[in-house]
C-alpha cells in the first residue's frame, strides 16, 4: 500500500519544491504548472487523452480532444503563473499578459554601448544582448539548463547563440530574458543577426516527419511507420541534430585519426583509403538516450526536447571497422585500458566548435562491439541529415556516440573535453538537481537500457475487439549487445501478462544484437471491458527488464527513460 | 494510484488460484497457507521480523520473535488445511493430524508385487513404491516440480532418487504420497534403499554457512560475511550442489573434449597438458539464479531453494580460456552460429545420469566473455565442493553454467540434452503456470540482470544513528560484463534516494566487468523517526536498474528475483 501514497507525496513534494522556486527559474515553474494543470486535474477524467508537441514551445501538451496551442497557454495559464511570480520584482518592461518580442528599445532604460557591455562577461556580473536589449543575467548563470555554454555568451550578443540553439525562441524565454532586462544597447552597436544563412542549406526533409524543433532540426518518426519497416527507409530515419548540417563533399572529405602514445602519430583518409579495409554491413538501431522523454516529463519536468517514442530507428549501415582503422593508425590492442576515443564532427556551434564525445577504447578495440566508420545506410550513401558522408556508427549505444559528419578521430588519456560529451549524456538519481548534480563524477552513458514501445494501437484509439482480443503492436530494444528475448503486455494492471507471440528480430548472437525487435501480442479482453489501460514491457538477454514508474529513475535531463509503456484504448465489442 | 489496489486484487487473485487447486497440488497450497497466515496476518505488525529457514522444510519462515517449527506448522496449519481438502477423498491412510512417515504396510490394502508394479510405469499409469507403500501418482506427473525427471522412476521404488534429491524428504511430501497409496508392495519385493553410502563422501564444511538443504549440500553466505572480504574466502563461498560431490583425484583426472562438425574429433587433456595453454586469471562472482528467491516466495510460492540474498560470492580464478582450448581441439571460430558447448561434470544423478549443460558457441568464443577451465579459486586449488580439480567458470552466467568436476565439452549443433538443461533455469512471465510454461520455446538464461542487497544492517536490527544517518552496506552485480554504475539507497520510500559514496569494484572494462560490487551509503534519517524501511537499488554500465517490485518479475521458477531489497529497521537517536 504505501508505494501508492509515497507516490503521492512525490508529486507533493514536487509542487512544494516548485512552488518555491525562485524567479530565476520561473522557466521550469511555468512548464511544471502547465503540467500540473493539465495533468493532476485532469488525470481521473480524461479517457482519450492525446499527445499534441507544439514546436514552438518544445514541450509536450496533455489535451482533452481540443488541442491547447502556447498562445492559450501563455495568456491563460503561464502568463497568469509568470504574472504572479515576477510581480514584486523590478521588472522594466512589458506587461505580463500579452506574448512579446524581446529586445525592443525601451525609453525609460539607461543606455550602455557594446563595449561597456563586454566588461560584465565573468560569474560575477554577467551581461548579454539581444537586439537592442542590455540584460543582467547573473542570477540566472546557475539554472540554465545548456549549463556552461551560456558562458560563451559574455558580455555579448546571444542572438548568434539562440540562431544555432534555436529551442531558445519562445515566448516564455523571451519573457524570462526580459525579466532581466536593464537597458538599451546603443544604437551603432546594434547588429542585424538574422539567422538566414546558418540554416539556408538545410536538406529537404519528409514531411511525414514529426518535427520537435525545426533550428536545429530535431524529427521523430511516428509510430505507426516504426512498425511498418523492420529497417526503417532512411527518409523516415529520426532527426536529431545539435546545429545546423554541414554540406561536405564526399571526393574531397578527409578523416584525420590521431594517436597520443609516447609520441603522437596522425593519418589522413579519404573515403577511398577507407575502402581499402574490409567492407562490412551491421545492423544498429539507433536511438536517442532521451526517447519516450515526455513520458518521464509528466512525472515532474525535466529539459529536453519532448520525444515520444519515435525518437529510434533501425537500419543497416555499411562501411568499415574502426577498430581496423585504430590498428591501422597505431593503437595497440593491449594497451587501451583508461583510454577514449574521441569523435569530432564537422558541425560547428556558434563560437566555433566543433561537436565531438568519446567512448572508451576498450569499447572500441573490443571485436564484440562492431562500431563502424560507416558510409551508406540501408544501401544507400548516408544522407546529409545523417551524417554525410561518414559518420560513426556505435551499436548498442545512445545515439549521440555515433558522431555524424565525422572528421577527426583522437585517441586519448582523456574524454571528449565538449559541453556534449561533458555536460550531457550522464545520469543521476531522481534526488539530484541541478544544482546537486556532479557531471565530472557521473558516468558517460555509453549502452542503453531495456525499453519497449506499443507502436500501434495509439493512446486514445478507439479498437474493435477481434475473437475477444486486441492486437498490439510494437517495438523493442535493449543496448550494449543484448537481445530481446519476450515482450509482455498487460491489459489488466499487471494481473496477467501476455507473451508477444511474433519476435521479428536478426539471427545476431545475443550479447552481439544491435538490431532492434518488432513485436506483435494478442491480448484477450473482458466483453464488459470498454477501455483497457495496455502495458508493455521487454526482456533482454540479461533478462533486465524495464521498471514499472518512471518515478524512480527520473533524472534531471530526463534520459534512460525506459519505464513501462502505457496507454489507454477504447473497445468496441 | 491504481498500481496499489492492482496489488492487492493480484494477492486476490492468487489467493483465489491457490484455494482452488485440486489436491494434486496440496503441497503449493499449503506452503502458500503459511505464506498466507504468517505473511499477510502480520505483515503490518511485525517491525522486527526474522528470517529463520527449516531445513527439514526447504522453505522461508517468517516469524515474530519466535521459531515456529515444521512440527507446529504440520499440525496447526498444514494439517488442517491437508484435512480440509482431502477429506472427500478415498485415502486409505493414516489420520491426517499426525506427522507421518511414509511407507509403513497397511493392513487394509491389497498387496502388489515388484513385477506387478513395473508394469504402471507411463503417463497413463504411473505407479511407484516406497518402502512398503505402492501408489498410482498418474494424476500428480504434471505438477511434479522437477518436471520429467520423475518419469526415470516409473514402476519403480522412488527412495533411490529421493537419496540423491534429499529436498524430498519433508512431512509434506511423505502426506502427499500418502494420499496416493492405493497398496502395499510384496515382503519380498520391499528392499532397504538407504542413503548412507551416497552421502558418506561429503566434504566437511564451514559451520558459519547457512544450510538449505543437507542432501545435497546447499548452503549460503552470511550476509555479514559477505561484505567483509571483497575476494570471499573459498569456505565461506555459498555452495550450490545438484547431487552428491564426486571424489576426483586430480593427476588421474582426464577432460575429453569432442567438437562435432564434418567429422568428429575428440581431444583428451590431463590437467597437466591444460597448463600447456596460457594460464590467466579472472576475478568473477558466481551467483545463483535463484538468488534472493525468499522474496520473490513471499509474493506468491515459487518452487526452489529459498535463497536469501547469500548465494552469491565473489573470487579470482585461476586457469585457461576455455576459448584457446576449443582453438586447439579444431572449433573453427568463423563457424559458431547456432551451435553449442556442452559442459557434462562428474556428479551423477539417481539414474546414472551427469549433470550437464551448455552455452552458445557464440558466447563461449567470444574473446571478451572471458571463459575459464578453472583449477584454483584465489590461488588455491578448487576445494571438493566447488569443482575440485576442474571446473568451467562462465563469468556474467548463472553459475549453473559454471559446471564443477568437469569431465567431458562438446561442441554441437544441440543445447545440452540434460534435464537440468531443458527444464530449469529458463524465464517466464509471471502468468505462466507449470502446466501452461513451455520450456521447450523459452530462452535459456545465460546471463543476469542487476541486483543488489543490503547487508548490513540485517532486517529488524535496532541501529545507532550517527551524525543523523546511518551506514548501509552490501553487494551490487550485473551479468554479462556489465559493470555497477550507481547504488541508490531510500529510506522514505523512494521519496528521496542516496547514492552509496564507496564502491568497491575492480578496474575491468565495462562491458567486461564481471567480479562483483561492494558499496556503503550513508543514509540521512529524521530525529522522529523510529523505524525505517531502507530501499537498496543499482544501476549497471547499460543503465538498466531493479525492478520495484517482484509481482511483475515473478516466474515459477523464482529465479531473476532482482527487485529492489527492502528491509525495515529500528533506530535510535
């Protein structure tokens, strides 16, 4: 009994800790008391519930039927919430009722010049612009959820930030930016940053798509195209970049792989020096290490994009060993331990960097593990959104390790130093904050854990009952090398479970499966039954199994979100 | 809040179930009667429950402050409940309040001979004897829980096999019989079956261990010894024996091993001509699958040894790679796909049958998965009860696979054909019943999920708080290379969890990673409180983590019993 009503002092306690946030962090208080709204109030008496992403705000929305666009959030709800929060403090702007635009000149503010601007750049006063605005954003270093890159930004201009991170551009951000906001910027030194040219060259995307944030773009493939395709046709391959797509030429491309030992030895290849070692083709699902995140947002939010479950994709890629090329290059075999390889891109951040991770070298020599510098993907050249014309591909592990547009390769005492492999891709317990948070002492996820999906039917879907059963529809996948080996589901709250009947899966060894399963489950119900509640949950070849909740592996960033999936049909009988 | 009342409508459920049970399955009924009495009458009034096991019984008692004994069990609860259910039934036996023995001559009954008996040895009619006691069990084979195994004895006196599976030697079990008698077997024909000669051979074994079961030898590590040595100590490593212990003499000692493909050849290595291969040691844990089993029973009864959390133990190894052994006999290691190595000891069953076993091919030449052909356990030869003079040691695997006294590998296109291999140590869903489990389709388990248990404090000890916390202790493990990550510890019901500072691991590769994980958390507690339920979960390299709770991992077999540990105590300020 008492999992229950600590369950209820969880959500207690997290109104409690929201309520008493701080202004700084009125970003996260509005989105928790949207959530709140819409969730708590509503829990008991929405039956068809849907899930709606507005892009705009990058984050997922509970709707009865009719679908809550930000605006309505905005005025109604979180302007009503922002208003209440900001209101004692001293802010120099707008009204707090209607969405605005930042950075408009204000008559009543003090006017600064660029390079009396560029003076507040350290921990201590700490000032940005945008447009015309001059904005104290000291207090708010601590809760920004990119963490240190905010740093780059001193003294500066963020518009050139905001243009590559595009999920900046928000009403409630602009509204939080200006709740900072100390004066105008001067006239001469306000310069056009109009983003146009970062993202003209943008490939054409299918529109089939569902997009989570279009700068940079971010894409989930619905559900109902995950099962339709053991190996999903690249067009409708999940999105998920960091900055804009780089445009490389294939003929002229160049890997540089760089060994640091006693002394330090580099070799360049182009695509045609890489053809020179064996060819090989492995199937990999890749999957982001935040897929079916809005799930575990609904518990309590955490940051990042919204994905449901269609942020993973299954495909097979060709090209070549790494652990070849690393032979090749000078690795030895027998001298790996403590060591990283270091995977840099050729996407490039605003101030200049280029994104890179590591994963250990031990994982990369390591024959089992089947990482590929790989060219094509499902037969075909890699397209632009996924890496062009090289890219790594690191089986059984979050996504973010297989670097696309891959142009150095380092072998290393240390990790990737980048904000990426650095302040991202790490995990904690549900206790931990951001302000609690050790990223240098957490572990790098490098594999990741059980987790399934019900593809088809859909939360909400209204199903006829066939021979007093539902077909149910899925996918699963486990990391690190394990296979699926049974999907349960339960139609009854756990009281009886149903084995998936069809496993489609390869004949890979099972600590060598890197593809992932579909799954399909004929789940009897009740002929008094009008609505089930549908769970699924997989077992891998270490017979993990994914947890029930999500309340107890909750994180900050809201990755690993693996607990079981559940939605809620309506039955015709 | 519906996951609460879905437990107790499960607990419903399985009260309906077991109350329905026909009198074949008295024995499931009446341990769970127990269960029942003992667990859910108490459950919320026992604050300093101990965990005491009876050996005579094979099961887990919990009691209040005082031993209830086999003997109070038998005639307060079993007995009535056996009485209850029997009473409409033609038993020609004793009374049902005493404690009986079986097999005693019936005046009553006809009288049957050896011959006649032999004769009713098949599925329609299967008749056995003990002692002087004949009974049709035909009814009683599906629910047998070693399975087919009980075919080897029909028409035939059972008390060979009970010598060697000692574990059917309860009050229990001699009223079941019982209840099958239909007659008594010729003077003549009843022989003296007893077990001495068998048993006579044991090792002498450290009395700290925690027996299970006598004959054979089960026994487990004390929880406070197990967290004192990082390497345990070779008599105090928890045993787990299937049968008697073979006496081997080492320099005469011979493995024969047979790879079948074209043509079969067959090797013969002396443990002299083993050391010819390069000697290497691995530190790997061995862990029971039926680890922790006691709690998974005490949702609902499962069939097996009721482990504590103490079967399981970690050591180094000593020996060559099973892998450059099978190099060497011609396994040709581009040919592994859909085969097997089988792994038969010299421990012999009551038919004559060798324990046996097997593992994929895949895994067995997978350089990283680190097999040995064991000859010491940290740095001493292999004692009696733990493979002397040879043993395999599949690091990650249920160590069944590790199979002690190895005579004989072969490599085939077929899984070990054993009984221990086919009808044990497979998963199901915890709907799937003895008569509906097929085991021909589930996978063998070759690897393990995570776990970990708390070891001190113990359940119900009374524990000094210190600076407003308490120090939790214990052990954390993940098969298949997977390396523990993080241990979280709550004490308010998952409200809050702590992440244990110290974790004592060796530095093997992540996915590599096979000795086991030692950690201490300190745990903040209030000044009021008085009594705290502590929660223990870990998380491995592939960030997979415990299941909650055993309801939905819950298999008949209580194997894989890895939800989270929790145990209550008491504290003083």
């Amino acid at each position: 009994m008492y999992q229950c009503s600590e369950t209820n002092k969880t959500r207690e306690t997290f109104c409690d800790i929201y309520f008493e946030m701080s202004l700084k962090k009125i970003l996260l208080g509005t989105v928790f008391l949207r959530n709140r709204y819409i969730g708590l109030s509503s829990v008991s008496t929405i039956t068809d519930k849907k899930y709606r992403f507005d892009e705009s705000e990058g984050f997922l929305f509970r709707t009865k039927g009719k679908i809550l666009t930000a605006a309505v959030f905005s005025s109604v709800l979180i302007g009503a919430a922002v208003n209440e929060q900001i209101k004692d403090k001293n802010v120099k702007s707008q009204s707090n009722d209607v969405v605005i635009e930042a950075g408009e000149k204000l008559p009543d503010l003090p006017t600064y010049t660029a390079e009396e601007v560029s003076k507040h750049g350290d921990k201590n006063s700490f000032w940005v612009t945008y447009k015309h605005g001059v904005y104290d954003v000291t207090k708010f270093l601590p809760s920004h959820p990119g963490g240190e890159q905010i740093m780059n930004a001193g003294g500066l201009s963020i518009e050139p930030f905001w243009n590559v991170y595009g999920m900046h551009k928000t009403p409630e951000i602009y509204k939080l930016l200006e709740s900072y906001r100390i004066g105008n910027l001067h006239d001469d030194d306000v310069i056009d940053h109009s983003d146009d040219e970062l993202w003209v060259k943008e490939p054409v995307r299918d529109n089939r798509l569902i997009v989570k944030t279009a700068k940079p773009f971010n894409a989930e493939i619905p559900a109902k195209y995950q099962i339709k395709f053991f190996d999903t046709p690249n067009e409708l391959f999940y999105v998920r970049q960091h900055m804009p797509v780089p445009e490389l030429d294939a003929d002229d491309h160049r890997l540089k792989v760089t060994v640091k030992g006693s002394k330090i030895r580099t070799e360049e290849f182009s695509l045609r020096d890489l053809d020179k070692f064996r060819r090989v083709t492995t199937r990999a699902a890749l999957m982001c290490a935040g897929n079916r995140r809005s799930e575990m947002n609904e518990v309590k939010p955490v940051k990042g994009i919204g994905w449901m479950g269609g942020a993973i994709s299954n495909a097979v890629w060709g090209g070549v060993y790494l652990r070849d090329v690393l032979l090749y290059s000078g690795v030895d075999p027998e001298d790996t331990k403590g060591k990283h390889v270091i995977f840099t891109g050729a996407d490039i951040d605003a101030t200049g960097v280029n994104f890179s991770t590591s994963i250990p070298l031990d994982m990369a020599m390591n024959p089992s593990s089947g990482i590929l510098l790989a060219t094509t993907m499902n037969g075909h050249p890699l397209p632009p959104d996924h890496g062009r014309p090289l890219r790594v591909v690191v089986p059984g592990a979050p996504a973010v390790r297989s670097v696309k547009w891959l142009q150095s390769i380092t072998v290393s005492e240390d990790e990737s130093p980048s904000h990426w492999h650095q302040k991202d891709y790490r995990a904690f317990n549900p206790s931990k904050t951001w302000e609690t948070a050790d990223f240098a002492t957490a572990p790098p996820v490098y594999s990741l854990p059980v987790t399934s999906a019900i593809c088809d039917p859909a939360d909400g879907d209204v199903i006829s009952v066939k021979n007093g059963a539902v077909q149910v529809r899925g996918y699963a996948y486990s990391g690190g090398g394990a296979k699926i080996v049974r999907v349960d589901v339960s139609a009854d709250g756990g009281r009886s479970w149903w084995e998936a009947r069809e496993l489609q899966a390869d004949a890979a060894p099972p600590q060598q499966h890197y593809g992932w399963t579909l799954w399909t489950a004929s789940v009897p119900v009740a002929t008094q039954q009008k609505e089930v509640e549908l769970w699924a949950k997989a077992t891998d070849s270490n017979f993990n199994t994914q947890p029930e909740r999500f309340n107890d592996i909750w994180n900050i960033r809201g990755i690993l979100s693996n607990a079981y999936h559940r939605i809620k049909i309506k039955l015709v009988h």
